[in-house]
C-alpha cells in the first residue's frame, strides 16, 4: 500500500464517520446533487421556456408588451400560479425557487419577468401579511388559467430610488372610516396601472424615515389608482414597467400589510429610539435577491451556450474560432464566472430558507455577482459572434441588453456594495 492509498482509505473512514454521526443527529448530509423533485421541475420549467418562451422572445421584445397568452399558457400548465410558486419555496433546500428562475430566464428574460413580476408583490404579501391577507390576496395576484391577473410591487419613486428613505407616497389613516388614504407617486414599477393587485410602500410618518413605512395593498380597480406613463427600456421590453399615481386613494383598515396592531407597536419601538425589525421594502428586496441573481444567471447561460455553439461552427482563417485561445479562454471565464455566481446564488438561497441571517449580506452578494457576471458574459457573447452579435438577427443583443437591470434594480451594484461593506465591517461606510 502507498502513502496516499493509506491517506484515501483515512480519508473515506473519516468521511463515512461523519456522514454517520451527521446521519444520527438527523442532520442532512451536505450534497450539491438536486435531488428528483428539483431535477423534475428544473427539466418541466426548461421545457415551457424552450418550447413556448424562447420562440416568442423576438416578438414580443420588438413589440414591447406584456405577453399575455405566454403567461396564460404558463398559467395552463400550473408554472403561473401560487401554487407553483408554493411548492418551489417549500423546498427546504431553498433551490428550487433559484433553479425555476434560471431555466425560464433562460428562455428570454423579457418574458420571464412578465411571468415572474408578480411574483414580487406576492413575497411582500407574503412576508408582511397576516394568514388572512394571504389567503385573500395572493391568489388575486394570479388570477385563473382563464383570467390571468398581476401583482405590482411599488417601492421606488422618482426621488427616491436607491434612497428608499426618500418615500413621500404617504398613508394617512381615516380612523372615522377605518380606511387608509393613499397620496403619491411610484416610479418604474413592473406591471404598474396593469396589475390586479398593487403593494405600495407609503410613509406613515415622514419623521422616521424608512423605519416609519409600511405596505398596503389596494384591491383591483380602487379609484385613485391609476397607471402613468409608461417607460419605453432598453432590455426586459417585454415587461411593463410604468409610474403608478395614488390620488386620494383609499382603501380599507385592513389593507394594511400585517395590520394597524402590529405597526403602532413598531411604531411605538421607533420612537422610543428601540429596534424595529427591518423596513418593509428592505423586507422584500432581502427575501428577493437571490431569486434575482438566479435570474439573471439564466440569462447569462443562455448567453455563454450560445456563444459556445457558435464558436465551434463559425470558421476564420481556415479553422474554427473557438480553436483560437483567445476564443476558448473567454468561454472558459464565461463558464467559471457563471458557476460561481450559481454557488453564490445557491448559498444565499439556502440561508434565506432555513433561516441563517445574512451576516456577511450573502443575499446581496448573489445578486451582486450574477448580476455582474450577466452583463459581462453577455458583451462577450456579441463580441464572440462578431457583426452577427451586434445585429437583431442574433439573440445575444437582446440578452445582453435584458442583463443590464440587473447591476440596477433591487439594489444597484454600487448599493449592494455598500450593504456588503457595512456588514463586514461594522462601519457605517457611506
Ligand atoms: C425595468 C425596471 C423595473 C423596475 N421594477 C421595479 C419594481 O417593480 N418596483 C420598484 O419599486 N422599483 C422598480 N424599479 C426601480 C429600481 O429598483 C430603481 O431604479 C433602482 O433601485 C435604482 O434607483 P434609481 O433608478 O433612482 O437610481 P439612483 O438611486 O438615483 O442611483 C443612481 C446611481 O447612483 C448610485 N448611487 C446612489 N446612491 C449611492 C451611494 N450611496 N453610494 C454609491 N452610489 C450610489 C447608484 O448605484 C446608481 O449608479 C425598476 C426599475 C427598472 C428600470
């Protein structure tokens, strides 16, 4: 026997002992392999995407509207419902909601977050609401295979973006009525004016900033709800983004995300200068990110096969580009970059589900890398198909385009990195 088949037969005695002990305490051993149900669902949503979204992508990123029989087809097959979104986040692992969004934005990112957007007023439902307002709202968020229906989350403002302090929509309560008023203005929501249902983030007290806000849903076709102008983009053109007016809104008390009880006792902690829990934007951005960042990893996969495909065919100088090293080595970054946002995406996901605070800001991390990682492969990927890349007759113009929001929504790179810095330093870097 040899030093090092001594050193392989120690190794695997100490690993068979620590997956026993592990196993005896009941502890899951640690694994990268998805088990069947993720690999199920990772092949049904890839197929919807490469079936039914990927040939539609074009036309409805030329068209630059929300492409509803894409959604009501997602909606036929289940992929558009609460109930699909359950059983992604019930995953205890936390992967499957990442590997879903992965595979569908991989399909076309436009579309995907057609699909998805609404997926975002349902985790502030979720996060904030009480068991009532879940059961209410939420499916009208989606509505039925026959009438689909969207969620809007309205956070931003135009004066307050990545200051979600800035909040000057206000929230004022009618105690006569029970009802909230509503007063502001919302900038650059996804499915604002055409959602079912709006969250909107207001202020209730101006004077404590972020930590007086709180999230109200107004039900479908409430007076002073309206949609304003819609934003012509660069990329994701086949989702709606647009500014959403509230004009003397009012809805009921019980519109109030988690209710009036609980926010006069967070209310009544801030002012005697004690801790709140986190605000109610923050609350849904931090939940959101690695979702986000697993987003824009679809698209730069789809990006990097691409290019690949295309390296290996397309010929110069008498012989395939890819077999040029500077070809090859740039896909081999776009390869490695992309696995190791995926961990970093996986990691974070897998903390947010289980409950382990983000000490490090690892959910902002995720999102930070992938979003990076996306709109760099993506350049590479038109700089690999030469002119090709550059025109419409190619679809990485269009992905790399798509990759762009996502070093700027739910959080801009520059932002991610400023709540990275603080968490490891305990300084207030500004
Ligand atoms: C397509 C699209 C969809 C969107 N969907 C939604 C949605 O559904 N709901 C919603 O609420 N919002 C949505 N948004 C808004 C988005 O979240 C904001 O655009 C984003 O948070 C950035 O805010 P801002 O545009 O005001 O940029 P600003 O905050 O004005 O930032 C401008 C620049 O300054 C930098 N900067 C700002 N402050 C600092 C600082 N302290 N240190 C260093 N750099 C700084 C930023 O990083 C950025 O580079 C969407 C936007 C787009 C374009």
């Amino acid at each position: 026997m040899t030093d090092s088949s001594v050193a392989d037969v120690d190794a695997n005695a100490l690993l068979d002992e620590a997956n026993s002990t592990s196993e005896n305490q009941g502890e899951p051993k640690f694994t990268l392999e998805l088990n069947q149900d993720q690999k199920d669902i990772r092949e049904w949503v890839h197929g919807f995407a490469e079936g039914v979204v990927r040939p539609a992508a074009e036309e409805w990123d030329e068209r630059e509207e929300t492409p509803w029989p894409v959604i009501q087809e997602a909606a036929k097959i289940g992929l558009y419902s609460f109930e699909a979104v359950g059983q992604f986040w019930a995953d205890e692992t936390g992967l499957t909601l990442p590997i879903a969004n992965e595979e569908l934005f991989w399909g076309d990112a436009g579309i995907g977050m057609a699909i998805m957007g609404t997926t975002l007023a349902v985790a502030a439902i979720f996060g904030q609401g009480t068991p009532e307002q879940m059961g209410e709202w939420i499916p009208q968020c989606f509505g039925t295979p026959d009438d689909v229906k969207l969620g809007a989350f309205c956070a931003s403002e135009p004066d307050a973006g990545s200051d979600v302090s800035g909040i000057r929509t206000s929230a004022k309560y009618d105690e006569a009525k029970d009802e909230w008023v509503l007063n502001g203005q919302k900038a650059w929501a996804t499915n604002g004016g055409i959602a079912n249902v709006h969250v909107i983030i207001a202020s209730v007290d101006r004077e404590l900033g972020s930590r007086g806000h709180a999230a109200f849903i107004i039900p479908p076709g409430t007076p002073g709800c309206e949609q304003g102008a819609k934003v012509k983009k660069h990329g994701l053109r086949a989702s709606h983004t647009a500014d959403v007016h509230l004009d003397d809104c009012r809805v009921p008390g019980s519109c109030l995300l988690g209710g009036k009880e609980k926010l006069d006792e967070r209310l009544a902690r801030v002012r005697e200068g004690k801790k709140a829990k986190s605000q109610a934007a923050m609350q849904t951005f931090e939940a959101s990110r690695p979702t986000v960042g697993a987003q824009a990893l679809g698209i730069a996969r789809a990006a990097y096969e691409y290019a690949l495909e295309y390296a290996k065919e397309r010929e110069q100088f008498g012989k395939k580009i890819v077999e040029n090293q500077a070809i090859a080595f740039d896909l081999a970054n776009m390869k490695l970059e992309i696995d190791a946002a995926r961990l970093l995406v996986w990691r974070a996901a897998w903390m947010g589900r289980n409950g382990h605070k983000f000490e490090n800001a690892e959910g902002s991390m995720s999102k930070l890398k992938a979003g990076e990682v996306a709109v760099w492969v993506t350049e590479r990927a038109i700089q690999i198909l030469g002119g090709n890349g550059y025109t419409r007759e190619f679809p990485v113009e269009r992905m790399h385009r798509d990759s762009k929001i996502y070093t700027i929504f739910e959080g801009t790179s520059e932002i991610q990195r400023l709540v990275i810095s603080r968490a490891i330093s305990g300084f207030h870097i500004k």
